[in-house]
C-alpha cells in the first residue's frame, strides 16, 4: 500500500471535480432550491400543511429528482472520464498502487462532492422553513434517502466515465430519460429507479406515514436493487480499469 500516493489522487481528484467551472455549477445547484423555498416563504398563502407539502415537494422532486443525479453525473464521470480525455490515465495506471484503490478512491469523492452539494440544498431550505409543520424528523429522512441515491449514482456514472468518451451526454440521458420521465409514469419501472430508491428510503427513514397517492417502492426492493445496482457498478468499473491497463500495454 502507498498511503502518501492514494492521498495524493484524493487530492487531485477533488481538485479536478471543483475546478472553476465545476464549483460554479456546484454552487448554483446547492442555491437553486433556496431560491425557490425564499420565494414560496414571502409569497404563497399561509395555509396549513403548505410548508410541509412545499418542502416534501421540494426534496422529492427538484432535490432528489434532479439536482443530485445531476451533480453526480457531473462528479462521478468526470472522475476518471476526465483523464481518460486527456490521456494522463496511463500515468496514474503506472503507479504503484492497487487498481481497486484507485477506483475507491474516485468513488469516494465523487460520493463526498456530491453530497457536498446536497447537504447546503436540503439544509438551507428547512432552515428557512423551520417550524412545527417542517420537522427535524423530515430532514434527516431526506439526507438518509438523499445520500442512498448519491452512492448508487456515483458508482453507475463513475463507470461510465470509464467506459465512454460520452459519459457525460449518456448519463443525461439516463437522468432525465429514464429517472426523470418513466420511472416517474410506469410502475413497473419504479423498482429499477434509482430515485424512487431515494424517495422510498426519505420516508422510511422521517418515519412518514406512506399516505402518498402513488405507488411507493417497498424497502426490500430497495435495498436488494440498490446492492445489486452499487455492487454491480463498482465490480464493473474494477473490471474496465483492468482492461484498460491491459490494452495500454499491448
């Protein structure tokens, strides 16, 4: 094991997601839902259950639903996608340490980048809302299904950037083709949707009574789809890197 050299790609990794164009991204994905909770705050009726509704729509749809796939399709194929681009990957392969920490390593902070985007969204929100309607209890279910997601998507779009030069477009279209349009109209397709895994997980984890209208995904699916899709990504990604070693040296 080489500590100092797996310190050191934790830390050119974490400065390749947050060059400058990326922490602007970072900064207006965590400042969007913000915007949206100041204008219902100072603007719509003052009626009761509105701020829970609000903010429970907030999470569910715009944070859950859009935000965090986007920031981990950003983080999670730029993570290796972008030394694939320019080549210096070959350099990283070289170095004397294990392919399974390096793809660890990537995989841990596109996880910590993406969260760290999440957590400012989702916080800064309920603080604003904070009273007897939008409870603690609800935040936290929100970051414990919020966090679930992020570990899922990082490991698919980590993968990706791996495998495809157009990572990127590929998982904008899998956001909002399959996460965003038919995982939110079919039924059947719940069970495969990583979103569907976050919001089932929100609400068993705030402890809400399942009184949603549609159709919630059961927490055993959950867990066994999300292990199966974590897992799945991850063996994956391992497998790609050690092909990409081999074809370097043909």
């Amino acid at each position: 094991m080489n500590a100092p050299l797996e310190r050191t790609v934790l830390w050119l990794t974490w400065r390749q997601l947050f060059a400058r164009k990326r922490i602007y991204l970072a900064i207006a994905f965590s400042l969007l839902p913000v915007i949206f909770t100041l204008v219902f705050r100072f603007m719509a009726e003052d009626r009761e259950g509105a701020r829970m509704d609000f903010f429970s729509g907030l999470n569910r749809n715009l944070i859950l639903g859009t935000l965090i796939p986007l920031a981990a399709a950003v983080f999670g194929t730029t993570a290796f996608g972008g030394e694939v681009d320019d080549g210096t990957i070959v350099y990283l392969l070289v170095k004397p340490i294990a392919r399974w920490r390096l793809v660890l390593s990537k995989y841990v902070v596109a996880v910590l980048s993406t969260i760290a985007v999440m957590i400012p969204a989702m916080v800064l929100p309920w603080w604003i809302m904070e009273g007897t309607e939008v409870t603690y209890d609800m935040l936290v279910g929100f970051i414990a299904g919020g966090a679930l997601g992020v570990s899922i998507y990082c490991a698919i779009f980590l993968t990706l950037g791996l495998a495809s030069k157009r990572s990127l477009i590929l998982s904008l279209l899998y956001v909002i083709g399959f996460e965003a349009v038919l995982s939110r109209s079919l039924v059947g397709v719940k069970s495969l949707s990583v979103r569907e895994f976050s919001v089932a997980a929100s609400l068993a984890a705030s402890n809400e009574s399942l009184t949603l209208k549609e159709y919630v995904v059961p927490m055993s699916t959950v867990w066994t789809m999300g292990t199966i899709f974590l897992v799945g990504a991850i063996s994956l990604c391992l497998w790609k890197l050690s092909r990409y070693e081999v074809a370097e040296r043909v």
